[in-house]
C-alpha cells in the first residue's frame, strides 16, 4: 500500500467513525426523546452496524500482516 492509499483511507476511516458517533446520537436522542419510531430506530441501527464492519475491514486493512 503506498503512502497516498494509506492517507486515504485514514481519512475515510476518520469520517466513517465521525457518522458512527453521530449515529450513535442520534439514537441516543430518539430513544430519550420518547417518540420512538421504531423502523427508523431500526434503520439508523443498522447503518451503525454497517459503519462498524466498514471501520473494522478499514482498520483490518493499515495492520500490517505479522506471521507469527
């Protein structure tokens, strides 16, 4: 992986953590709120897991392979 490739996906795992957070409150501030609309509690969930298993393929991704 070249230095550019590396940079860049450094910074889409910055912004993929920034929405992650931003999800989480959100959804966070749904539940408080009280008016629970459960298929968009439901939808903004699964966009977080989704973000989760980007950002974990992503960090997976600059870890370099170490054989033990």
């Amino acid at each position: 992986m070249t230095e550019a490739e590396e940079q860049a996906l450094r910074a889409r795992l910055t912004e993929l953590a920034q929405e992650h957070r931003d999800l989480d409150a959100a959804i966070a501030a749904l539940v408080q709120s009280g008016a629970h609309d459960q298929i968009q509690l439901s939808r903004l969930k699964k966009r977080k897991l989704q973000l989760k298993d980007q950002i974990a393929k992503m960090e997976d991704a600059l870890l370099p392979d170490i054989i033990a």
